[in-house]
C-alpha cells in the first residue's frame, strides 16, 4: 500500500520534472539554431558563451537545480519508509499527508525550473538581437548600459534570476578602472609599478573612451598604459617580459591583444574595462616573436604575422581552450616583411597584409588558410608606386586600397574571371596620385577614407576619393596612427561648430572625435566639433639616459638625446617645466647639487652645463667644453663647491666654485687621466679628520684612484692612492657603506656577483660577499634614503643589473632572501635614482625612451627575509644539495681532518670535536674545495681574521 501511494503521489512530480527539462531542451536547440543562422557561431568556445555568469548559464543552473530537487523527493521518500517498516493500516494517514506535501514541494520546485528556463530564453533572445560585436566576453551591451544607467553595477534584475556571484569581468563597466576604491590595494612585491613617463612611438595609440573622459592606450617598453587624460591617472597592464612589439583592439573598445618579440614571445588578450588578463598564448612564434598583429571586429578571432625568416600567418581563436592555431600559412622571404595585417571589418574570413614591396590578401577556414600575392612594379601603371605603408578594405567588400610613400593610391578588386573568382584574388586595377605627402597612415571611419601623412597632416576623403576637409596646422612629425572615438558624433545642427567640407554645397562634416599619434612621442585629441585640440601626451622621442631626483622635494628631472630636459613633479604627476638644447642635443647624465639649487648636465659631446634648479637657465655665461668626447658621469660635492665629471677617453675634470666680483661662480680647476681603461664610478666623500671633501674614481682596470683637493689653484692636481682592489674581476660600482660601525668602508660590486667592503683609507678589503643574483651582475648601486617615519631604522641599497631593479638590506650578509629584483627595461636599464624619502626609484631605459616609477616596499622584503630563516639556515641552500647534499658532507669531513691535523695524527689523547676549525686550517680547506686563490686574493684570510675579533 506504501508503494502505491508513494507511486501515485510522485508520478505528476517526475512528469512536471521531465516536461521542463524537455522543454529546455527545445528551447536551447532553437536558439542555437537562430543563432547559426543569424551567422555568430554557436560553437561552446565562443568567449560569450565561456562566461559562468551569463544569462544562459544562469538559467540552465537554476533548472537542473529544480531537476534535482524533484528527484531528491522521491528518494527521500522511498528513504523514510523502508527505515520506518510500519505496517501499512497504521500509518496509512500518516503517508499519504506527506506524500501530499511533498508532492506540493515538488511541483512548486518544478514550475520554479520552468520558469527559469523560460527566463533564460527571453534573455538568450535579447543577446540574439544585440549586434554581434557587442557580444563580448562577460557581459553584453545591454548589460553595461545597465551597470551605467542604474544602480545594479551590472547585475541582472530579472525575475525568477537569483543575481550571480561576483566577477570582476561580468560586472565591469568603462568606468570601473579608474573608480576609487574603498580599501587600498595590498602590496605584495618591494618594488611596485607606480607610474610610466613615456610612450613607444613605434606603436599605434587607441582611443578607448570619449564622452565624459578621455582615456587611451598605448604601448611603452613591455607594459601597456591606459592613460585616463582627464583625471590624470593610469593603469598599466603588466605581463610581458620583453618589449611589446604590437597592439589591436575590439571594435566595440573592450579587448586589448599585446604581444611582443621575446625569445618566450607572448600574445596577452586584455580586458579594459578591468584590466584583468583573460587569456595568454603561449609561443606564438618562438623563432622570433610577434611582428603584426589584428583582431576581428567581434574579438572572437586574433591574427598573428611573425617575425621568422619565414613568416609564419596564424589565426587563433582566443575564446577556446584551443593552445594551436585556427589555421596557418607559411610566407617565403621574397614578399618581404609582412610588419601589417587587418581583417575585413564586413567578412573576418578575409584578410589584407603588406611589406614595403608587397600586399598579400587571404581567406581562410577552420581547416586551411589561402592567399594571393598580386604584383605591382613600375610597368604596372608606368610610373613609380613608392613603398606600400598600410592596406585597408574600402566600404565595398570586394575593393582594397594602399597608401604608398609617394602619395599614391593602390586600388585592388576581385578579379572576375569564373575559374579565379575568390574573395581572396585580387588584382591592382588602379593608382590614384592622392597627395603629395607620403602616406603613413591609412584607415576608414564611417564613411570616410582618411590618410595621415609624412608631414604631420591628417586628410578626409569620401568613398570616391574627393578631398573633403584636411588638417595642417598640427606641427607633428610624420603621423604613425589614428584612432577614431567608438562614441558616434552629435548631429549637425544650428549651434554645433563642425568644419565645412571642401564641396560646392559646403555642407557640415560630421565626424568622430579622433586621436592621433606622431613618430616624435607626442598625442593628441582632436575634438572635430569647434576643432579643439589638446595635446595629451608629450613625451622624449630619442633615447633617455639621464635621470636624477631632487634632494629635497618630490622633483625628478630627466633628459633624452632629443636635447629635452623635464621637470616632472612625481607626486602630482604634473609637468614644471623644460628646456630645449639645439646646439648640444644628446643629454647623456645630469646630477643635482646636495642642496637642491643647481643641476650639472653631461652631453655626449663633451660640453657640460651648470643650470639653475628651479628656471633651467645657465649659472655660467658659457658652457664648459674641456672634453672631446662623451661626459659618462657628473656629480656634486656634499658642501655643493666641487663638479666632476668623467669622459669617455678616461680622464676626470673638476671645476669648482670660487668667489667672483661679490659672487660666485663656477670655474674650471683641473683634468687629470689616471685610468686607461673605462672610468665606471665616480663619487665623493668627506675627509674625517679635515671634513674636506674626498674624490675617488673606480676604473675598468681594477683601479681605484683618489685626488687631492686640498690644493684649490688650477691645474695643481696631485693623486693621493691608486690602489689595484682586484685581480680577476672587474668592479662595476661603488658607494660609501652607510656608518654602521666606527670604521668607515666603501662598498663596491664586481662582474662576479661579489660584493667588497674596503677600508676608506687604507684600501685593504675587510669582507668579501655574495651579492644579488639575478641573471647579470650589479651595474649601479646606490643608498635609498631612510625616511623619518621608518619604524625599522634599517638601511636599503638599489641596485639596477642589465635589465632589473631591486632592493637589498643593509648591512650586505651574503643571504640570498635579503635581495629582490623585478624586471625592469628588457632591452637595458641605463640609469636610475632614488627620491628623497626613499618612497621611490626610478629607473631610464636608454633605448625605450622610458623612465618607469617604482613606489618601494620594505616591509615585504623583510618579509620575505623573515620568511627565508635564520642564522645559516639561509646559506644552506647555497650549496649544492642543501644541508643534505654531498657537498655540505665533504665540507664537514674536512673539518673533522683540520680538526685532527692540528690536534695531532698519532695522539691518544680524547679528541675535542668542535664546529670551529683553526684560522691557519682555512687555506687547505679551500684548496681541498678546489679554489686556488692567488698571492692578492689571499686577503682571504685577512678577512677571516678580522671578522672573528
């Protein structure tokens, strides 16, 4: 009787149950059926479709939670009455009440599945209605307008939908990157990226946001920079560890794709609106990295060109969990070095790349990739075409045009012959002479074709090529990109200020908001109604090697080989001030005077400038020219009265200031050449016992030298010590070791990973030390001021190798969890300084033309210290094996063999076996090691014997 009950009280259950999972079912196969014949792809891959919080998802969870609900009932049932055993005229009553109440559960339990299926059918229509390049990767268009126009951040409201757990990407809006937030951001790392001043000319600038703010991206060394201009804020997307070779975005600005040219090449897809990382591809091209790069308008698809000898094409589908390529074509070396590549904004199965000398169209498949090569020479058209710069599809699907260094047009189209006639064969009908100016630019926006040009000018054509309106009046270098706001443009009415077209009718030109970038560093916004013109960023467009911080306040000064010095105010990241040299245009290090009113500038041709801190302009009527070659190192005295410098023939100049007519100036006192080798550190100290200033200089030939400074008249220059401080390796730098103990030391770093405290005065070396070990050795080093608030009374030293910074703790041990590094400047660090409070570093990259601000964080690194042990537990894992190894095993034999030479080999006596060994014992204990040191490296010893006093 049990049985038949419970039977006939779960049978309309189960069968509420498996309508509503039929009817989902249905539903789910219609939608993909419209969505395949709508023509977005209704593979599971798709990004889309990938996002665990999109409305489809939503629902199909909800359901199968009703699903499994139902069959919980049934089983909790049959449960209940086999553990119970009652007879069946007992609790006859007592079954069929529940069985009633749980049928009512399941039922509502039911209708809830089907009303969230059908919830997740209206909303899988409105993503169908939503053009297909809105359909982006957590959220859709209609969700965003949502998060800005409500107060939902993004989160659905709809009935029957429980909101979904949190996701950065499904709730972020274009505003969500620059909003404040409410608790700080925890600091993992010593050093954090905190600002980038400079921008890589050779790649495009994005427009990103246009109404309300002006935001937009670009590329600088192996980071990518979203600079809000309007608040003047920005966050930079880290993840490359070589420079960043190329840039692309989505059509509807949310997918950023940056890839770079690293021997680990990566491609990184973005999200702006987060700036979080959705996906990486791993080697792309591992011959050579990325070279070009493009991605569909819908972002589903990202093209990559290599950089191999053989230039490999490869189309990835980025959404997938796919590690291959779509599909791949391999290029031969006589097309060139295809540096540009687009797809068709109308069809993404068709794509246009071009060399200097050649245009390559494809077409391609989930299976195979196919291209043409057209040729065009001079017999083509009889006359020059100049070299091909970029390639875009014109408004008509089956035409293409190239810009050309002469000016010219190249019009391509199908060819119409049946047995040819693929998307993918063209042919040159015509070349059009569009301007006289070479075309570095080509693109397409709306309904005009624009061209930037060699001398700075941005020209608007309609599709039959008539010139409707230019721009001359920029003053810019050849124009290397144009990015045109994804916002549309107002209507042209009474009161709007849009320019007038070059027609007889003079109508309004209604065009987008565009940003323009120039091979000299500089951006610009141009708003196209009224005109208006505001210059976003401005920054050194040739090489910047020099780069020093005010001793005193939150300034920062910095000069490039384009003969510009900047003043920046690193706190408030607001340009103070600058100055152009003309005639001496390659600044290659400058120095602040210890009291913060003077800079000593170096240039590359040997003439040095003395300039006033606060105007920039000269102390001196005249420069100082005694070099004739390149000025390496500047520096002030600590009472601001001496100027060295060093020069790239190894000779050292001093000039110092001296009293003239009630004031003073600044003279030249001698040149002397003490080296013969490169001159790699300068610095001055102060004599103890007379508080003179003292001058060393450390030389590539292992020589340090001091002067005397004593004598003040002109060229009375005498040495005082040259002292040969090594045999193998060459020293790379040295400081003053900070006065922890009553002598004083200078501290130097070799190309060994060695580190050396040397007596100030005598030049005897008191302690050798391992240094930080992160892929080169030290090439600069420098003391990071202390500021008051520090709780620790620690010191730090910065260091930069070839291409990272990093921070050790003081005093210098040997311990490898004291020290930390972060890649910097891939291609090279030049030079670096610290800030006054030691709240920051920053660092030049030479060749980048980049200057990157590193906010520090000590309390990670003693963390990081804390964390790596104590006593010599650190050390251990400097040996081979560790503490368990081989080699720590042999050690401690032969200190068990010194212990028994020195206590005698025939003795009877009790041995005494200790941890220690005697001071004499050291040098057998090396040699059995199997190091050798020679005569001047014996001060081994010396060290031993002073440290244990």
């Amino acid at each position: 009787m049990c049985d038949a009950t419970e039977s006939m009280g779960l049978e309309p259950l189960a069968e509420d149950v498996k309508q509503a999972a039929q009817t989902e079912a249905v539903s789910e196969t219609e939608q993909l059926s419209k969505e395949d014949k709508g023509g977005r792809p209704a593979s599971a891959e798709d990004p889309r479709e990938q996002e665990p919080h999109s409305r489809q998802d939503r629902g199909h969870l909800h359901h199968d939670e009703g699903q499994t609900a139902g069959e919980k009932v049934e089983e909790e049932l049959e449960k209940r009455v086999e553990e119970q055993g009652v007879s069946q005229d007992k609790h006859q009553e007592e079954v069929d009440q529940e069985s009633q109440e749980m049928g009512q559960e399941g039922e509502q339990t039911a209708q809830r599945g089907v009303e969230l299926v059908q919830g997740a059918e209206r909303m899988s229509q409105e993503a169908a209605e939503l053009p297909r390049g809105n359909l982006a990767l957590g959220s859709g268009e209609s969700s965003l307008r949502e998060s800005e126009d409500g107060e939902g951040k993004g989160k659905h409201s709809d009935p029957g939908v429980d909101p979904p757990e949190d996701s950065l990407i499904y709730t972020a809006t274009p505003r969500t990157l620059f909003e404040e937030r409410k608790e700080p951001l925890v600091k993992a790392h010593p050093l954090n990226l905190e600002w980038v001043f400079g921008i890589n000319q050779n790649l495009p600038v994005f427009s990103l946001q246009d109404e309300g703010r002006v935001v937009i991206l670009y590329g600088s060394s192996h980071t990518v920079v979203i600079y809000d201009y309007t608040n003047n804020t920005q966050h930079i997307l880290q993840g490359h560890c070589s420079p960043i070779s190329c840039l692309c975005i989505s059509e509807d600005r949310r997918w950023v794709a940056s890839a770079d040219k690293g021997p680990e090449s990566l491609v990184i897809i973005w999200d702006s609106y987060s700036g979080i990382p959705v996906q990486t591809l791993f080697h792309c091209h591992p011959e050579g990295g990325v070279l070009a790069m493009a991605m569909t308008p819908d972002a589903k698809y990202v093209a990559t060109v290599g950089a191999e000898a053989a230039q490999r094409v490869c189309i990835w589908d980025w959404s997938s969990q796919r590690e291959d390529p779509v599909c791949t074509a391999e290029l031969s070396a006589e097309y060139g070095v295809q540096d540009y590549i687009l797809f068709n904004p109308s069809d993404c199965t068709q794509l246009v790349s071009n060399s200097e000398s050649q245009v390559v169209f494809y077409s391609w498949n989930n299976e195979k990739l196919e291209y043409t090569v057209p040729q065009v020479t001079v017999e083509s058209f009889n006359k020059a075409v100049g070299s091909f710069s970029q390639t875009v599809f014109h408004f008509r699907a089956s035409q293409a045009l190239t810009g050309t260094s002469l000016g010219n047009l190249v019009v391509w189209d199908r060819i119409r012959i049946p047995s040819l006639l693929k998307p993918h064969n063209k042919q040159a009908k015509k070349m059009i002479h569009l301007q006289k100016d070479g075309i570095t630019v080509l693109t397409v926006t709306d309904s005009y074709i624009v061209t930037g040009d060699s001398k700075g000018h941005v020209k608007f054509f309609s599709d039959q090529l008539l010139l409707l309106t230019w721009y001359n009046h920029f003053n810019l270098d050849p124009v290397r990109s144009i990015s045109f706001a994804k916002e549309q443009p107002s209507l042209a009415r009474a009161e709007t200020a849009y320019p007038s077209d070059c027609t007889i009718k003079a109508e309004k030109l209604i065009i987008r908001n565009f940003v323009i970038s120039a091979t000299n560093a500089v951006v610009l916004h141009v708003a196209a109604e009224a005109t208006q013109l505001n210059t976003l960023v401005q920054e050194h467009g040739k090489p910047l090697h020099a780069v020093a911080c005010h001793p005193a306040q939150p300034v920062i000064c910095m000069g490039s080989y384009c003969g510009v010095l900047k003043v920046w105010d690193y706190q408030c990241k607001k340009y103070i001030c600058s100055r152009i040299f003309e005639n001496d245009n390659e600044i290659n290090c400058l120095a602040y005077d210890p009291k913060g009113f003077l800079i000593g500038v170096g240039f590359a041709s040997g003439t040095v400038y003395i300039l006033d801190a606060l105007s920039l302009n000269n102390v001196c009527s005249e420069p100082f020219r005694y070099a004739k070659d390149a000025i390496t190192h500047i520096t002030f005295s600590s009472d601001s009265k001496y100027l060295a410098t060093a020069d790239a023939e190894f000779t050292i100049t001093v000039f110092n200031l001296v009293p003239k007519n009630d004031e003073k100036s600044w003279r030249y006192l001698w040149r002397q050449r003490a080296h013969y080798k490169p001159i790699q550190d300068v610095m001055f100290g102060i004599n103890l016992d007379s508080k003179m200033p003292r001058l060393l200089s450390l030389g590539m030939d292992r020589v340090l030298v001091e002067y005397d400074l004593s004598d003040g008249s002109k060229d009375s220059l005498r040495i005082l010590a040259s002292d040969r401080i090594e045999q193998s390796a060459v020293a790379k730098c040295m400081i003053w070791y900070p006065p922890v103990t009553k002598e004083s030391f200078i501290l130097t770093a070799n190309d060994q990973f060695k580190m050396k405290l040397y007596n100030s005065t005598t030049k005897m070396c008191r302690k050798t030390l391992l240094g930080p070990t992160y892929g080169s050795p030290l090439k600069k080093i420098a003391l990071l001021p202390v500021a008051c608030s520090n709780e620790l009374k620690t010191s730090y030293l910065a260091y930069i190798t070839e291409d990272q910074v990093g921070l050790q703790i003081l005093p210098v041990d040997g311990n490898p969890h004291k020290s930390s590094a972060v890649v910097c400047h891939p291609e090279g660090v030049s030079s670096f300084t610290c800030s006054y409070d030691g709240k920051y570093v920053f660092t030049a990259g030479g060749g980048d033309f980049t200057v990157f601000s590193w906010e520090t964080n000590v309390n990670a690194l003693e963390a990081a210290a804390c964390l790596g042990g104590k006593d010599l537990v650190p050390f251990y894992s400097l040996l081979e094996g560790g503490r368990d190894g081989e080699l720590f095993r042999e050690l401690e034999d032969y200190f068990y063999y010194c212990q028994l030479r020195t206590q005698g080999i025939d003795t009877m006596e009790t041995r005494q076996v200790s941890t220690k060994i005697p001071l004499t014992e050291t040098p057998f204990v090396m040699r059995a090691l199997g190091f050798y040191p020679t005569e001047q490296e014996a001060s081994l010893y010396n060290e031993i014997q002073i440290a244990s006093l």
